[in-house]
C-alpha cells in the first residue's frame, strides 16, 4: 500500500493533480479542501495518500493532513459510500464542519454539498455517530501539517499507533521540532 508520496507539484487540475516523485509522476485525486492549500507548482509538497484498488481501476486518493485521510477512510467503509462521494463530501465540507454536522445531526448541512441527498444524509449521521469526534480534525483546524509533523505522524503510524493517537501527540508537540526530537516526544507522550 502506498502511505504517502512526497515530491515536486508537477500539475494541478481539479480535482486531480500530478505529483513527481524522482521522475515518476503520480496522478492523485484529492478534496479540493486540500487542492486549495497545495504550494506552487514546482514546489515540493508530501501528501498522505490512500489507494483504492477496483476491478476496472487503481486510484490514488491524496490528502495534505491525517485528519482527512482519516476522515475519508471513515467514510469509504459506509455502505453505499464510494471515494467519489467521500470526496466530494471533503470538498464541500471541511473535516471539523463534517465533524460539527455529524455531532449535531444536521443533515441540512450535508445535503448542501452537491451530490448528497436526504437518504445519503441521514445514513452518514447515521452511521458516522460516535466515530467521528471533534479530534479528528488536523491541529489547526485544516491548516496543512508541517514537514517534520507528517514525518512524525507517518513514523507513530509505522510503530502501529492509530491516526487519533497520533494527531493527539502531534498535538501536544511545538511547531518548529525536528523530526527526532518529536518522535521522541511524541513516544513519550503515548506511553503515559
């Protein structure tokens, strides 16, 4: 499976972009809560990615922060929920206001983003109760996560601890930290 990809921003077309990585270019749908965040093209960027493997295609699904990627592949596993729609759900609606809509039951606020309808609502409510928290979301409220804190993330996702586990200690941790420096403070912080 591939975790992430980091390289250079070779294209952006929404909501699809290319990303180079040592001279091979990876096409990568991504939420256009992410696609507005990218740098520059040219720029390096590290995307948190999920593949999805069907019989008539392979897609690379890419996101800046784990709270995204948690949050999409809390929506894929609903019945009925494809990563088009899981995509499209993140494009419309930032993970805290799908987090916030979720506490609240508010199905008005789902069926605002196009291709979502009351059916479709009510079941993400439905089920999404009590698996997606407030916490899910990235440090700064959908803020894209520093270098060094996606290493950190990806080495305590690695060691087998779970996105919450990871984001609560990422959390926790300055924003200028080496990626040594963090892990082991991250390390100390889980063990507690």
């Amino acid at each position: 499976m591939i975790g992430s990809l980091k390289g250079l921003l070779a294209a952006k077309t929404p909501p699809q972009v290319v990303l180079d990585v040592h001279g091979v270019g990876y096409e990568i749908d991504v939420p256009m809560s992410t696609f507005y965040n990218l740098p520059a093209i040219g720029e390096p960027v590290l995307l948190l990615t999920h593949f999805v493997v069907r019989e008539d295609a392979q897609v690379l699904f890419g996101f800046l922060t784990a709270g995204e990627r948690a949050t999409f592949r809390e929506l894929v596993r609903i019945s009925g929920v494809g990563p088009r729609t899981a995509l499209s759900l993140l494009s419309g609606l930032s993970v805290a206001e799908l987090a916030q809509a979720v506490t609240r039951q508010d199905a008005a606020r789902l069926i605002k983003v196009p291709g979502i309808g009351k059916k479709t609502a009510e079941r993400l409510l439905l089920e999404l109760k009590g698996r997606l928290g407030p916490d899910i979301g990235a440090p700064a409220a959908g803020a894209p996560l520093a270098d060094n804190h996606a290493d950190i993330a990806q080495a305590l996702l690695a060691l087998g601890y779970g996105e919450r586990d990871a984001q609560a200690a990422l959390r926790a941790l300055p924003a200028d930290i080496g990626v040594s420096d963090g892990i082991k403070q991250a390390l100390r912080s889980l063990s507690r």
